[in-house]
C-alpha cells in the first residue's frame, strides 16, 4: 500500500536538482533517491515520459493527487529552507542560531499561509508539522524525528517551560514580532506515545479589530447586532461549536460598545486576544482564581456590561440572570445545536421560566464556510493552496426574544409551539443564510451541507 504525503519525508535538496516550473507542467514530484531506485509522486494527468527521462534509475511511481502534487512544489524555496536547517541542526548539535532561524522562517510561513495554529506531532520515524488554514488542517512537511527534541525544546524556552519535562501535559505562551507585526503565540503540550504533539495557536490582534460590519455577515443579523448597543441590560447569547468564530463576534460587539464611558469586565479562560480600555480576568484555577470565584465577587466591581466566556453549568447561569436584572448587559456563549436549542439548554440548567423570559433578549447561532477562491474560480491555485476555497464567511441565525417569545417560554411551552410562532414570523435560519451566499457564489452548497452535517443530502 502507498504511503501518504504525510508519511513521506521528502528529500527537498533532490527536489532542488530539477526545473521547479517543468515538475509542476508535468505533475511530477520526486521525493527521494538511492543508489537503486528514484521514488516520485505522479497523478493520472502526470507526463510520465518527461519523468522517465529525468530519471536514470529504476523510477518507482506512487500515486496522488493532482493537487498534492502541486501543493509540495509549492513554496519551495522555503520548504528547501526549512529542511536544510533542520539536517544542520542535528548535524551541528543544535545551534542555537539554526534552532533561532528555523522557528523564524516557520513562523513567518505560517503567518503567510494564514494559519491559525501549527501541529507538532511526533510519530513512530518521522516529525510532522501541519497548519490549520481555514479552519482545517494542512500537512505542510516532515522531518526526520532526530529534530523533534531539538525543535520541542526552543519552543519551551521560548514558553518558560521546563525544557527538560516530556511527559507532563504542559502550557504557556510568547510572543514574537513577524513581518513588522508583534504576534502571540500559545503554546499546548501533550506527551503521546511517540513523543509530544505540540499545538501554537496563533493569536492575531487584527483578527478581533475587526467592526461589526467587517464581518459579513447577512444584513438581518447585521442589524441585530447593532441593536445590541443600545440595550442597557439584559442577556444576549452567541453560539456555536468551537471555531465558529464566536470570540470574533463577541470581541467586535464589544468593541462596538461605549468602552470609553462604562465599565466592561470580561471573564475568560483563558484570555486570548487583550483589548484595550476593557477589564479582562484571565481564570487561574492554579493561583486560586476560578471562574465560580470571579463571577461570585464580578458585580462588586459595579460593571455595566459583562462578559462570560461561557455560561457552562447552573451557577454561571445563575449569576448572569442575576447581573441582567439588576440592570447589567450581560454577553455570553452556550452550547447549542441552533438558537432555540439553546433555550431548552438554559431551562436544563435549572433556570427558572420567568426570570428568563425578562432577562433574555437576543440568541445567535453561527458557523463559518469556506468560500469560494476569488483567483482561480473553483479550479484550484496557489493562493488557496489548491483545495479551490480561500477564507471562510459566516453564516447564522438570530432569534430576538419579543413579546410573544417571552410568554412562550415563562409559560414552559413546547418546543413545537416556538417553531409555530416562528414560522408565522418567517424566521430565516442559519440554512436559509447560508443559501442566500451560495445563490451570491461566497460558498457551495457542499460546503454548507458538510459544515451543517447534512453530508447525506449531497
């Protein structure tokens, strides 16, 4: 059985020894070399004569995709860069010098990419590293696994790890200045049974200074949004599962907000991106600083408006009732499969039925998709990494609590009786959203359907 690109260490500097723009005419990418063979990747489209000519050993050919093939030529003269540093390193012992460019030019290439973390993972013969890029990950190249306990240690140091610690779940952060812009950097450690796998989520301030109407999104929810900056108190919820962009929304919201004249306290856990003129707790269940403890004591600091990173059980849920009826605008998130879900998930937490009807006033429900590659037009190229998606935009839902909705749920009626009352208001859901951006060419329906998990309507 063939092994996939990412089990392949590809020896770059035999890569280098052929025209880059020829391989690429003709889909072929060879990867390694010995004495008796020549092992180079091909695809159904690929000129097999032009490689049997390049190559004067016995060829043998594995078989991928088109679009593998060109992704792996791509940006060459960094992966030549990458690799040989990594070779110098284990070769010289680990200079601190090479060690310092390596990380650099990772770095760098990984801002360049657009990626939102980078994956170390450690494997049986092999290091492999990956970027999330649109919220999915991407094999970027192997090393040799010699390298991984060099590359684990400058990235602790750079941490304030124990550098000497592999078999302790670990965390921290740094920061660095790339490309004339100061980047975070946080760091997760696990030991696995190879080694570690360790994760940098890129941290991007200009990700969440981002406005309201940079957003895109639908102008619905856009008007919804702006309304929120006009309540002096009440309770408004974003939902979605992890990377739906909802730190991104809620961030902007706030910013949205008069920071300058009232009091803003954020609780977080942990706090990733800072914002300037607002109050953010950072939880440390190690120093003592919990999240029951902060929200306990949070309405002593005489907020107006208050963030919680999350309403996850019924004490959160308890105190953010109680903040929104004694005259605080609170923001939060919950868990929830869509925006009315989230109501049935709030009375699961023991929230009585008419301190919610008075204090809830807006739910949102959003995801994000990929859209459609503005350069080459759903055909695949260099600026999308050949996957024919660049970016995501979101899509989403908003359910604003009026009256009606209100006595529907002080009066514990069911989940029937809010779909009744919401047809009959022509209730545009997240599906409704995301069809009005496929018919606008943003997305595919394949893609929404995959992200929405309805895989079997393809």
């Amino acid at each position: 059985m063939n092994k996939e690109f990412y089990e392949l260490i590809i020896d770059y500097n035999f890569v280098k020894k052929y025209d880059v723009k020829a391989l690429e005419k003709a889909l072929i990418l060879p990867f390694f070399e010995d004495e008796i063979y020549t092992s180079c990747a091909v695809c159904k489209k690929s000129d097999i004569k032009f490689a049997k000519t390049c190559f004067f050993n016995i060829t043998k050919f594995l078989e991928f995709k088109s679009e593998e093939i060109l992704f792996y030529l791509s940006d060459i003269e960094k992966r030549i860069a990458l690799y040989n540093l990594s070779l110098e390193v284990v070769k010289t012992n680990s200079t601190q010098e090479c060690i310092e460019e390596f990380l650099t030019l990772l770095l760098d290439f990984s801002i360049e990419k657009r990626a939102s973390d980078i994956h170390f993972e450690t494997h049986n013969d092999y290091l492999c590293i990956k970027f999330r890029i649109d919220g999915k990950l991407k094999h970027i190249i192997n090393f040799h696994k010699n390298f991984y306990k060099v590359i684990s240690s400058i990235i602790k140091l750079k941490a304030s790890l124990d550098i000497t610690q592999y078999k302790l779940a670990l965390d921290g952060r740094f920061s660095k200045s790339i490309q004339n812009s100061i980047y975070d950097f946080r760091v997760s450690i696990l030991p696995t049974l190879y080694g570690e796998s360790i994760v940098l989520r890129i941290l991007d301030n200009k990700t969440i200074d981002k406005k309201l109407n940079a957003l895109e999104f639908s102008s619905n929810i856009f008007k919804s949004l702006e309304e929120i900056s006009s309540l002096t108190q009440g309770l408004v919820l974003v939902c979605g599962p992890t990377g739906s962009g909802k730190t991104t929304t809620l961030y902007s919201l706030l910013k949205s907000l008069d920071y300058k004249n009232k009091k803003i306290i954020t609780v977080e856990e942990p706090v990733e991106y800072k914002i300037k003129n607002i109050c953010q707790i950072n939880i440390d269940k190690k120093r003592g600083l919990s999240f029951n403890s902060v929200l306990k004591n949070i309405l002593r600091q005489d907020p107006d408006i208050i963030f919680i990173g999350e309403i996850r059980d019924s004490l959160s849920l308890q105190i953010a009732i109680q903040a929104s009826l004694t005259g605080h605008l609170v923001l939060s998130t919950i868990h929830s499969s869509n925006a009315l879900n989230a109501i049935s998930r709030l009375l699961d937490l023991k929230c009585q039925n008419f301190l919610l009807s008075s204090t809830l006033k807006y739910i949102f429900y959003q995801r994000l998709v990929l859209k459609v590659c503005p350069f080459c037009n759903f055909k695949g190229c260099y600026k999308c990494n050949y996957t024919k998606y660049l970016g995501r935009t979101v899509i989403a839902e908003v359910i604003k609590i009026d009256e009606v909705l209100s006595s529907l749920i002080s009066k514990n009626e069911t989940f029937d009786s809010f779909k009744t009352y919401l047809n009959t208001i022509k209730f545009k859901n997240i599906l409704d959203d995301a069809k009005e951006k496929v018919k606008k060419s943003l997305t595919t329906l394949d893609e929404v359907y995959k992200v929405l998990g309805f895989e079997d309507e393809v």
